[in-house]
C-alpha cells in the first residue's frame, strides 16, 4: 500500500489554516481544530496551528441547533463570533475573514480547508490555493445522508520539489465539483431548523467534520497516512476509505501526469575544438 508523506516544513514551524466556510461544516470542524491545535502542542510541535476563518453570512434562526451557533449569536458574523468564542476560551489569536472567497483573494495559508456547499466557491477556493501556492486543499462536502472528506496537493511545483507524484485533490477526482454550471438553482435559505433539516441530516456535518480533522490528525501524528479521503453514509451507517493508490484513482478517471521526456543533447562536433579556460577556484 502507497503512502503519503507530510511536507516536511508543516513539522517544524506554525502551520497557517485557512477554514471558508462558517456553516454546518465549517462551525463544527473548528471545535475540533483546536482539540487538534492543543494536541499538536502537547506533543511538542513549535506553534500548533495558527487558523483563519473566512465566511460573509450572519447567524439565522434556522442556524441554531444544526450549527455550532446559540441564540444569542442571532444576526451576528458567523465568522467572528466563532473565532472570538475560542479565542477567549483558550487563549488564541485565530483570526476572522467577514469576507467571500475570491479567486484572486490573498491566501497566507500551508492548508486550506473548503466547507462550501456549491461548485463556484470551491472553483475559487482550489484558484485561490494555486496561486498563492498552498501546500494542501482539504474539501468537505455532503449531501442530506452522505458526504465525502478529500486531501489533495494543489501547487504541482511543490510536490515535483519533493520528486513525488503529487496528490491528486477534490476536483482531480470530481471535475464537476469546480463547474459552476452545475450548481442548483434554488439557494433559497432555510427558514427554520426543521425547513434545514429537510436538506441536510442532523448529524451529517458533524460526521465530516470528524472525518476531516481526523485525516490531519493521522498526518501530523504519524507523518504519513495511507488514505486521504473518506466516504461516509450515515443512512447505511458505511464508511469507506479513499486509499492513497494510483490504481485507486485510475478508477475515477484520474492518472498521473507523465514527466515530459528530457531534451536530448546536441551531438558534438567531430572537429576538434580548442579547450576552454577552466575557473580558477578563490
């Protein structure tokens, strides 16, 4: 079995988190980013993580009870309200975006972590990433019973670097993940939390909250992992592992890019040429 090794620099610095998304995934797995955070610390990494929290709605009523939200937060920034919660209660300085993610927006991130629920964001989150060269792009996605977790590499130049095949991301595997033409046409928000529960199964988002901090909790902990995505269904109660194998991603239609064959070398000139001056070493 294929393993995937950490990017080597994430074990010795403050790794930058960059979460979009403060909704029914994205409020969980901030919970379990700092259980995360506090372990790292706990077992000697220099800094833990440093997260950054991007998302431009404001708390509903239909919010309370399915997200990590009370009623107090009503009407409030989804994004600072979380943030400025965990900062007070363990003493961090995580940081809040109240802002939409942009193709073009500045990400100072090593890993990004999309917990989007239509095509367009994840486009601009997986642009995003590539430009600004982000080691990782984690996506979380769900449906009402089901959902997927998947940790990919964005930046080809860091993985070639490493002189390893890079890991294939989210929309590697699922090219309709990043077409926006395929996004629902009714966006309509939920009115209340039974309206919201007719959309999305209670606990689903919780589910892949777990299952996304988890893959990085392997990686940090191990420096390795030999799978980078799961599958989870909670109507048949089934899990399903997303192995880190080539012909595991044959099957979904992706394959490794092929290195470019080297450029062959000029034949030399049969007539003798005068040697050139070498260097004289200092």
């Amino acid at each position: 079995m294929a393993i995937h090794q950490i990017h080597p620099q994430l074990l010795n610095r403050q790794v930058q988190v960059a979460v979009i998304g403060a909704g029914g995934t994205g409020s969980q797995l901030m919970n379990n980013l700092v259980r995360l955070h506090l372990a790292l610390i706990a077992l000697g990494h220099p800094g833990g993580l440093h997260v950054t929290l991007w998302d431009d709605d404001t708390v509903s009523e239909a919010n309370v009870g399915r997200q990590s939200f009370y009623p107090g937060d009503i009407g409030s920034a989804k994004a600072a309200t979380i943030i400025n919660r965990i900062n007070l209660a363990f003493q961090l300085n995580w940081s809040s975006r109240v802002e939409r993610i942009e193709s073009n927006s500045v990400l100072k991130a090593q890993i990004v972590i999309g917990c989007v629920d239509n095509r367009k964001a994840r486009l601009a989150i997986l642009q995003a990433a590539q430009r600004n060269r982000v080691h990782y792009w984690l996506d979380c996605g769900n449906r009402l019973g089901d959902g997927q977790v998947v940790l990919g590499e964005v930046c080809p130049l860091l993985a070639k670097e490493r002189k390893v095949p890079r890991l294939p991301h989210a929309a590697d595997l699922y090219p309709e993940l990043i077409d926006p033409t395929q996004d629902a046409t009714d966006d309509v928000p939920s009115c209340s939390l039974a309206d919201a529960l007719e959309k999305q199964s209670l606990f689903i988002n919780t589910s892949v909250a777990m299952f996304a901090c988890n893959i990085l909790t392997e990686l940090f902990r191990h420096g390795q992992i030999a799978y980078h995505g799961i599958f989870v269904n909670l109507k048949s109660g089934r899990t399903s592992p997303l192995q880190v194998s080539e012909e595991v991603w044959k099957r979904f239609g992706y394959v490794i890019p092929a290195e470019p064959a080297p450029a062959k070398k000029p034949r030399a000139s049969r007539a003798r040429k005068k040697p050139q001056e070498q260097p004289v070493a200092a």
